[in-house]
C-alpha cells in the first residue's frame, strides 16, 4: 500500500507539473491536474493538502530532476550541474514547471527565495571544495560566485526561453561559462574543464 500512494503521489507531482509549465499557476486549476493525471481531487488534497502546497512541492523538487545526473567535482560540477539544468529544462515537467513557478510565484502571494537558494547552497558547497583543492583564484569567494551564477542562470534561460522556447539554453550556459572560468578557476586549469552539452552524464564512481 506503502509502494502504491508513493506511485501515485509521484504520478500526481508529474501530472501537475505538466499542467504548471504548461499554464503557469493562475491557469493550472484541480480539475485540469485531476484530468491529466486520472485521478481525484480527493487524491490530490490528501497527498498535498492544497493547490499551493502542490506547486511548491514541485519548486522544491528541482533538484532531484538534476543532482543525480552530476558525478563531477569541484569547478566541473559546478559547470556540469549548470549545462545538465539546461538541458534538462528542455524536457523534463517537473524542472520545467518549478523554474516558472519559482520566478511567478507573486501569483500564488508568495516571494520565498527557497527555492533559488536551495541552488545557491548546491553551488556553494561544489565551490568550496574547489578552493580547498586550489582549483580556484586567490579572493574568489564561493557564496559570492554562488550567487552570481544562479542569479545569472536565471537570467539567461528567462532570455532564451523569450527568444528560442530555450532551445539554445545549453549553447548560452556554456557561452555564459566561457567568460566567467577565466576570472574564478587558475588559469593552469582552464583547459581541462569542459563546456560540453550533448547530454546529460549519470553519476558513477570517480565522478568525471
């Protein structure tokens, strides 16, 4: 039973995800969600108690549509972590849905920075490791890159989506990556650190 209102909370996360990309909050009502995922209201109240809940649950998810798809280290998984998110934004519901959600969250009366944060602190931590293994340049402080980056990213694929629905997302990530490495990362071991985009790359043992 355990197994089963896991499969179908998850299925309902989805579905509403789907509906959120698709019509932003304002427009995402219960019954398009119960509609796409063939289940109940009644489902949907139970296993998040509300609309709102539901949507925020779908923010806060962003990252388990990502981190598992990152094995690299320090700068690398900095970059990786950023070109995965690209990529994936071009095709997963739910990290599609909370990116939109997270910038027009003013439609549901909330102005909680969680979510972004949440982002701030992944790149951080990949950061700080970075300095503690001499890969970065002398004052480069990793809660200050943090937050550049994601603020940047958001930036950046808010631009893309405007002008190609992100079909270039990865090719501006990496663009953007082009200029930032050489003000962070020793200059040593710029050249080793790659830009690639065609795919995501699973986790394994070693990471890169």
């Amino acid at each position: 039973m355990q197994e089963r209102a896991q499969q179908t909370r998850e299925r309902l996360l989805i579905s509403a995800a789907e509906v959120f990309d698709e019509y932003g909050y304002a427009g995402a009502s219960i019954a398009k969600i119960v509609e796409r995922s063939a289940s109940t209201s009644g489902a949907i109240y139970f296993h998040f108690g509300s609309k709102e809940k539901l949507a925020r649950e779908v923010m806060d998810h962003q990252p388990e549509t990502v981190m598992p798809f990152v094995g690299s280290r320090g700068v690398q998984r900095v970059v990786d972590v950023c070109l995965v998110w690209a990529r994936q934004l071009q095709s997963d519901p739910v990290l599609r849905a909370g990116v939109r959600l997270a910038v027009e969250q003013s439609a549901f009366g909330g102005r909680d920075a969680a979510s972004f944060l949440t982002w701030v602190e992944i790149i951080r931590q990949s950061l700080q490791d970075a300095a503690e293994a001499g890969e970065l340049l002398d004052g480069v402080v990793p809660e200050d890159v943090a937050e550049y980056v994601v603020g940047a990213s958001t930036g950046v694929q808010i631009l893309s989506d405007l002008v190609s629905g992100r079909r270039d997302l990865p090719e501006r990530v990496a663009r953007m990556w082009r200029y930032l490495l050489p003000v962070v990362v020793r200059a040593e071991l710029l050249p080793a650190i790659r830009l690639d985009i065609e795919s995501p790359r699973p986790e394994g043992p070693g990471g890169v």
